[in-house]
C-alpha cells in the first residue's frame, strides 16, 4: 500500500530546515519517494502505519499553529501515475513502490518523458 503526502512550512530559514526535518524524519525507514519539495509517496504495510504517521505529523502540526499545513491522501494499493518526471523517478515509483503498470515493456516510456 502507498499514499501521497505533502506539506507546506509557512516560516522560512532555519524554523522552516528544522520543521521540515522533523516532518521528514518520521519517514524514516520506510520506502519513499520524493515527488516534489515537499511531496512524498510512502509505502507501508499496514494501516496503522498510516494512523501513526498521520498523528505523528498533526501533532508537530499542533505544536506549530498557524506555520504547518499537511495533506495525506488515502491509501491506495495500486495505481499508475501520470506527470513528467526524470526516468528514475519513474523506475523508483514503479519498482520499489509497486505502483504504475503491471508489465514494464517499452511502451511505458510514453509516459515517462
């Protein structure tokens, strides 16, 4: 299973590097990519994986009123993503995330430009 995380940090310099390292941080160990600045696609294996990660950041969120906005989107346990990436994104969002098309033949670089 895997789903989209981003956030956005309304303080900038050092505030904004240390919020967002501890946003990243609970990422730690688990498989991700980075879509963007700040957006991730995450795999986990349960849903209470997600439930904690979901408190872990609200409560950072809490603690910073007014400087933290994040989003989750839901669980999803396939999909194929459509965007305009470097290749290994690509690869990295269709093989170790499982995610994008069942067979990888040389159509699938249609997508990938």
């Amino acid at each position: 299973m895997h789903f989209i995380v981003t956030w956005e940090i309304f303080i900038l310099g050092e505030k904004w590097d240390e919020l967002n390292d501890t946003l990243l941080g609970f990422l730690n160990g688990y498989n991700i990519v980075k879509l963007l600045k700040t957006t991730y696609v995450v795999r986990i294996d349960t849903t209470e994986d997600y439930a904690k990660l979901h408190h872990q950041w609200s409560d950072v969120a809490e603690a910073n009123p007014g400087n933290i906005e994040f989003v989750m989107s839901p669980l999803m346990k396939a999909g194929q993503y459509a965007g305009y990436f470097r290749q290994e994104k690509w690869e990295k969002l269709t093989s170790e995330l499982g995610t994008g098309h069942e067979h990888h033949h040389g159509h699938d670089h249609d997508h990938q430009h």
